[in-house]
C-alpha cells in the first residue's frame, strides 16, 4: 500500500494483502474452526439427546 503526498491525501491501491497469501490463511483457520464447531455441536447434541432418553424411559 502506498501513500499519496499530494495536497489531497490519502491512500493510492486497495488495502488488500499482496499476493493473496492473507486470503488463504483466513480461509484456513475459518475451515478449522468450523470443523472444531461443528464436531463440539455434535458432542451436545448427543449428550442432550442422551440426557433426555435417560429421564424419559424410566417406567
């Protein structure tokens, strides 16, 4: 990213990363996370499903 001196000022180009590397990170650690999400949901899941058979089959 360059910086304009002129009298107006401002930045010149796009505030993105060069290359597109920071693109890739992101996607990766927003994949990674997601997977962590969605295993934890499913350990809930279960254990609420769990939970409740045991309160409800007692005769």
């Amino acid at each position: 990213m360059c910086w304009d001196n002129s009298a107006k000022g401002g930045r010149i180009g796009g505030g993105a990363v060069s290359g597109g590397g920071g693109l890739d990170k992101t996607k990766t650690i927003a994949s990674s996370g997601f997977k962590k999400l969605k295993t934890g949901s499913a350990i809930g899941f279960r254990w609420v499903k769990d939970k409740y058979h045991k309160t409800t089959n007692k005769h």
